[in-house]
C-alpha cells in the first residue's frame, strides 16, 4: 500500500509535467526514425570521376560496368589528371578512375592493361567497400575478355566451382533490418536511465526529500514506488518503437512477440534502476542527468555491438563490453526479429540481464538513506 502511494505521487508528478511525458513517450520514435533514415551501412552510388584517355569500344564497355551498377554514380568526367585530384580534393568524388591512353592496345595483344583507380581514404568503410566493388567489376570483366577470346579460338570454359550462396536472416542485406532491433536497444537504454536519473535528484532540488524522509515508507518502497510509472513508460516506449519498426520500416519480426514483453521488461526494470542509482549518487538533475548520458549513451553505442563488431575490438575492450547491458538486450531483439530464436536459444543474456537488474536494483536500494545528509 505505501509503495502504491508513492507510485501515485510519482504519477502525479508526472502528469503535471505533460512536455516532459510527451517527450519521453515520443523520442524514442522521433529517433529511431532520424537514424533509420540517416544511418545506413550499405554503400552504394559512390560519387565517381572518369579520365578516359582511350576512348575505344573496349574502354567504354569496362567502364560501362561502372555506369550499369547502383554502388557507382559516374557523374563526372575529367580531361586531365589535375580537373581530377581537384575533384577528389573538395570531396565532390570519392573514386576515381583513369583509363590509359594503350587500353586497348594491350588487351588486343592479349598483354596486361592498367588502369589506375583512386580512392577517397578519408573515409575508409566507403573507401575498403570501393575497393572491393572495383575488384569484383573488373575480375568479372577478365573473365568474359578470356570467355570471349577463347571462344573464337573454338575453347568453351566450363565452370570449375559453382557458388550457391544463401544469406541467412535478412536475405536483402537491409541494413535497416540489422540497425533497427539494435537501435531499439539503445534508444530505451538511454531514455530510460535519463527519465529516473533524475527522480531522486529532483527530490533533493525542490526540498521535498524531507517529507519523504519523514514518512515511515522505508527506502525500498520509495525506489520501488517511483521506478513503477517509469517502467510502465518504458515499456510503452519499446512498444512504439517495436511498431514503429515492424509496420513502418517493414523489419520481420519472426519470433514470439511475447517474448519481446517479457525481456523487455527485464531491461527496462535494469536500466531505470540505473537511473535511480546514479540519482541517489547524485542529488542534483544536472549532474544525475550528464552521469546518465555518460554511462548510457556512449557503452550502449560504441560497445555494445550495435554499430561494430565486439570480436573487432581489442581484447581489454572486449572484456569490458561484458558489462554493457545494451550487448545482451541487442543479442535478443536481433535474435527474436531476425532469427526467430526464443528463450531455448537466449537463456544466456536473458539471465544476465536479468542478474545485472537484480544488482542494480538492490544497489539502489541500499545506497538511498533516509537522512539528511
């Protein structure tokens, strides 16, 4: 009965403060539409400059792959090599290519043609897939030249290995359907540390505590009475942003809705006991609120898988990734939404995360002491 008194109060507060309610309720959509949108991992319609010093039916057909492909834009077309580096410097293109004045010559004597392709460094995700979409167009375009002079000599090739490649999971290579149930992860841990980071802190603020204090609510009851409407938010936060991801961004979700509840709610209930503690720690909304942003937004971000594998980072790095709770949620969504796998499969992070809300929560607990100072 006393913790739904508290509960009450803190509900209370709540509405009273209808901006701050919104906000909660709505960022997490707000967000998972700004990244869906502004942050991609496929890489295509590179920007690219061509010097075509040949100008023969054979360079024009090699750079014709180029043109006939979504990852590169041929969109400039230089007559020396300083039109060209100026280009590349002002970062208008990020490949460029240059075709030799002998490009044909040689490929007719069947000898080796260079041709030289520049690659914008600066940014070396783009910079490793341009490369690599470089090579695979111009082994492709070796192996027909070779088809086709063997053929006229009456040789037929025939093909030694035959790759049957099936991408499991997100068969389209979306990345939105890799970034989404991973974002999810990381929006909620965010909103939700931020919203109870300042629950306890906001007590102190408005000198309101000593009437707290002076009840016979023991400091339990006080942690557990204000974390109830906060999880209750959090939830319908992951549910917006669950649907926001499904029905909007069309990401499958191929394993038990249920489920998602269910783990959801141990998240949750970890990271608004996050909040509380370090609002307890603090005793101020400004300093609650940089240590939420601190300890939540850049783990959940960087370390957590969600943007680079954890098995690329150093070993002291990855070792400290263990204690990210954002990893184990985003191990679960990506395995409920893209796999179909359930609790059989997850037990693993699902307990810990399930241990790390106990701890949490308890710590709060015990670090909240009914004095003044």
């Amino acid at each position: 009965m006393r913790v739904k008194a508290i509960a009450r109060k803190e509900i209370i507060q709540i509405i009273r403060d209808p901006r701050s309610l919104a906000m909660a309720i709505l960022m997490p959509v707000v967000m998972i539409f700004l990244y869906s949108y502004c942050l991609s991992l496929n890489v295509e319609h590179i920007t690219t400059v061509v010097w075509d010093q040949d100008r023969q039916e054979l360079s024009r057909d090699y750079l014709d792959r180029f043109r006939h492909t979504k990852y590169f834009d041929v969109t400039y077309y230089a007559s020396n090599y300083k039109e060209m580096t100026g280009l590349m410097d002002s970062a208008t293109c990020s490949v460029g290519i240059v075709i030799p004045h002998d490009f044909t010559e040689h490929l007719k004597k069947s000898e080796e043609a260079e041709v030289q392709v520049m690659i914008d460094g600066s940014d070396t995700n783009v910079a490793n897939t341009a490369r690599g979409y470089v090579s695979a167009i111009t082994q492709i375009y070796n192996l027909e030249l070779a088809e086709k002079t063997l053929s006229h000599k009456g040789i037929r090739i025939g093909t030694v290995i035959d790759n049957r490649v099936r991408v499991l999971y997100n068969e389209e290579l979306e990345s939105r359907n890799f970034i989404i149930p991973g974002l999810i992860a990381v929006i909620i841990m965010v909103v939700a540390s931020l919203l109870t980071s300042l629950t306890i802190a906001k007590e102190w603020d408005r000198g309101t505590m000593e009437q707290l204090i002076a009840t016979p609510v023991t400091a339990r009851e006080i942690i557990t009475g204000k974390l109830i409407p906060y999880i209750v938010i959090g939830f319908i936060d992951v549910m917006l942003a669950v649907a926001t991801g499904t029905i909007i961004f069309k990401v499958p979700l191929r394993g038990s809705f249920l489920e998602i509840i269910g783990f959801s709610l141990i998240f949750i209930t970890g990271v608004m006991s996050w909040g509380i503690m370090l609002s307890v720690l603090a005793k101020n909304q400004l300093l609650a609120s940089q240590m939420a942003i601190l300890t939540t937004f850049l783990p959940s971000f960087w370390l957590s898988g969600f943007m680079f594998p954890v098995y690329c980072m150093p070993s002291a790095i990855q070792y400290i990734s263990y204690i990210v709770p954002a990893k184990y949620f985003i191990i679960i969504m990506k395995g409920i939404f893209l796999k179909g796998i359930g609790i059989n499969i997850l037990w693993p992070s699902v307990l810990l995360l399930s241990i790390y809300a106990f701890l949490v929560y308890n710590n709060a607990c015990m670090r909240f002491k009914k004095k003044l100072l």
